[in-house]
C-alpha cells in the first residue's frame, strides 16, 4: 500500500515536468574534489552561523535588531485575495483555512527572526491524508543538508534533502540520515546568491567588527575596574622589612576596610601617605565606538532606533527613519516569497490545484499606532486620489486596509455595491414619476 509521502511525491513528480534546454546539453567542468568542495561549504556555513547565533544570544544588540526586523517585516498581519481561477471561491477558502490553522500570523515573525539569523530556515510539512497541512515544524539548520547539485538543482527530487545529528565529514550522508522530498522542505534562504546552496546570515560580514567590538568593551571594563579606584602610597623613611609589616598589623583594619570613611593610621617614624588617583583617560573610547559603528553597517535597523541615538538630532533620525521604512518592503517581499507563496501554493497543489492558473495578491498591514492626525492624513489622501479617477473602490480601500487594522474590504466592496443598486433603482423610480401624465388642470374627469 503506498504511504501518503509516496502518494504526495507521485502527484508533484507529475506536476513537475520540466522540458529539457540548452544548458542540459552542456557538460558541465567536472571537479576532481567535489566531496572536499562541499564539506569546506557545510564547515564555514557552520562557523559562520555558530558566529551569528552568538551575537543573537549574547549581545542584545544584535537580538533587538533581528527582532525589530522581523516584527516590523511582518507587520500587523496580511491577507490573501484570489481573484482569478478555475474555482477562486474554493481556492480562496483553502488559503484562509490554512492561514487560521497554522497561526500564520504570528508563526511567520518567528519564522523571519530565526531564518535573518541562521540565513536558512527548513520547516516541515506535515501533511494528513486529505491533503491538508496540519502544521509547520522548523528543522535544526546545522543538521539539515540540500543535497542540489552544482547549479543548485535537485537530481532526485525524492531525495532533496536530508536531516543527521552526526557533523557531516563529507564522506555522504550516512545511514541513519533522513530523507525528505522536495515538496516536503520549503527552505527560505536570506541573502541567497544564485547557484550557492545555502542562505547568510544577516551578520555574517560584521563578524570581524563584533569581535573586535567584543574586545574592546571587555577591556575598558577590565581596565575600569583595575585602575578606576584610588590608592595610597605609605612612604616610612628608612623601615626595615620587619617596621613595614608592624606598620600594616598595626594599621590592619583601616587598610582592610574598603568602606571606611574615615581611615586613621599610626606611625613612629617619619613618613607620609600620598594619595594616587585613578586612571583620568577610562572614558576615552572613540575606538570601541568606531568598532560598534562598523559593526551596525550589517544592520538594517538604525542605531538610533534601539539605543543609540543620544548623539542624533530630528535632522539625521528622520532620513534614517525613512530609509529603513524604504527597506522594510524588500523584507516583506522577502517573507512573501520564501515563505508564505511556497506555503499557499503546495496547499494547493495537494488539494488538486493548480496555482499557475490562479491570481492571487498578498495584503500586508502596516504596523502603525493609530492617532487622529493619520486617520485624517488618511481620508484626505484617498479623496485625492479619487478625485484623480485612477484608482478604483477596491485598490483604494486596499491602501487604506494596509494602514487601518480591521478593514474588511471585501464586505465594504458589498455593501457598496448593494447601496448603489437601490440608489439606481430610486433614480429610475424618480424618472418614471417624471415621465408619468399628471391630473388636468381643471379638475379630474373630462368636459362633456
């Protein structure tokens, strides 16, 4: 009896046909150590993650940036509108249901975090026996492999990739590894190169300035610590050894005691006690700064907006401001496309769908604290562009949806509809009033 990942793999095998071209005729540059080649790949992918997982974990830094991406990536949540197909109602019910049964509102922040930090995400599709997607699991990065050849395309895409807890040698993937068809795997890559395997890390280019960084505050914090405090200098002219340790038994509790106010010390010979103070230059750090500046290079969230900005004026936060709200889209476009388009369609495709004949758009809502002043920004903007005659009902309640949570623009668009036909049907009522004959003149009935 064929098991449902058979059953599933056999309808995407049929689904996935693709023709041959010119570059299958190309014989590609053969590598006499492709093995080697690609266990060097799994080691510095290693390290460099393990690297950036260290700035995540250790350095709030690099936590509340990866958060902050994410978080405003994704928004207030989206919505899904299919508008063309064979059966767009049908389609359009099994994109909401899947959105409601897997939490994808909030999954997908989790799911974008994680994947600006690893660089790859790997999430599982559990599947029943209707062809539903019962849920999403999120596989450990270093443990899952894409077995893609040189150009990154799959061979046997019954075996794309594959999961072992045992660090790859690069001698294959072993026995106790566990394979996973290509429709079972949606591997998100952030930063992906064409022709390379694998995603980067957000960070993965600030490793050199983080770690210089690191340094250069664990010594200021040594060197504070060390030399901060002020010390005495007892000077007894011409003590022996033995008068030196007399003097500090006799004056042991003063010398002892780092709290004392007041410190009384004796001598018998002639002397003195000279105070030393603390190291004046502790607060000289421009270098550090220099190292945490370059390091935020990486970063497409600005200093000033998680901790820095003691230094800034409105002048400088406001074109940073609008160059981040500039980027935000490319990293919504982002989570659309490796994420939830892959999610939707094998949704699809597993219930008897074919996505390639539908249109279907995703709606992002702006996260944006609602205050009267936008509200009216709002309604004045949309009158504006009506009054242009180049935007339709529907694209303009879409731009005010991404702006007010809560719109509901397909029962607006109803319900103006219906408004419109009983206005129409009381203007043809009023025209048919008009055209009616009314009474004579000079009274009812005729002259006989």
């Amino acid at each position: 009896m064929m098991g449902l990942i058979d059953r599933f793999t056999a309808m995407f095998r049929q689904q996935e046909q693709p023709s041959k071209t010119t570059s299958d005729e190309v014989r590609r540059p053969g590598r006499a150590s492709g093995t080697l080649d690609r266990f060097k790949v799994e080691r510095s992918r290693r390290e460099i993650v393990e690297i950036c997982r260290r700035m995540y974990d250790e350095d709030t830094r690099g936590e509340r940036t990866l958060n902050t991406l994410a978080s405003d990536a994704v928004g207030s949540g989206f919505e899904v509108s299919v508008t063309e197909g064979a059966d767009v109602e049908a389609a359009q019910a099994e994109a909401d249901e899947l959105v409601a049964r897997l939490d994808l509102a909030q999954r997908l922040d989790d799911w974008a975090r994680l994947s600006f930090r690893d660089g790859d995400s790997f999430l599982e599709l559990s599947v029943d026996g209707e062809g539903l997607i019962q849920d999403v699991t999120r596989k450990p990065t270093l443990e899952m492999h894409r077995n893609s050849n040189d150009a990154d395309r799959f061979d046997d895409p019954t075996r794309a990739f594959w999961w072992s807890d045992k660090l790859w040698a690069g001698q294959g993937p072993g026995l106790d590894a566990v394979w996973f068809a290509a429709w079972q795997i949606i591997h998100a890559r952030w930063h992906h190169d064409e022709g390379s395997r694998y995603g980067r890390p957000q960070f993965a280019a600030a490793r050199g300035p983080w770690k210089r960084m690191n340094e250069g505050e664990l010594d200021i914090a040594i060197r504070r610590k060390t030399r901060s405090g002020m010390k005495y200098m007892h000077v007894l002219e011409d003590a022996s050894d033995a008068d030196l340790e007399a003097y500090k038994e006799q004056n042991k509790d003063a010398l002892d005691n780092p709290f004392a106010a007041v410190a009384d010390f004796f001598s018998n010979k002639k002397g003195m006690i000279q105070a030393v103070q603390g190291d004046a230059r502790l607060g000289e750090i421009e270098d550090v700064v220099h190292h945490i500046r370059t390091w935020w290079v990486s970063s497409p969230v600005p200093m000033s907006l998680v901790g820095y900005g003691q230094d800034l004026n409105r002048d400088v936060l406001d074109p940073q401001k609008a160059q981040y709200d500039e980027m935000l889209p490319t990293a919504r476009k982002w989570i659309e496309s490796q994420l939830l388009t892959p999610l939707l369609e094998r949704q699809w495709l597993l219930r008897g769908m074919w996505p390639g004949g539908m249109q279907y758009a995703v709606t992002w809502s702006v996260k944006q604290r609602l205050v009267a002043q936008v509200l009216k920004d709002l309604a004045e903007a949309l009158l504006r562009l009506k009054a242009t005659g180049l935007f339709t009902d529907e694209v303009l309640l879409n731009m005010a949806a991404q702006m007010v949570p809560g719109i509901d623009v397909a029962a607006l668009l109803a319900e103006m509809e219906r408004t419109e036909e009983v206005d129409e049907i009381g203007r043809m009522a009023a025209a048919a009033g008009a055209l009616s004959p009314g009474p004579s003149p000079g009274g009812r009935g005729e002259a006989g």
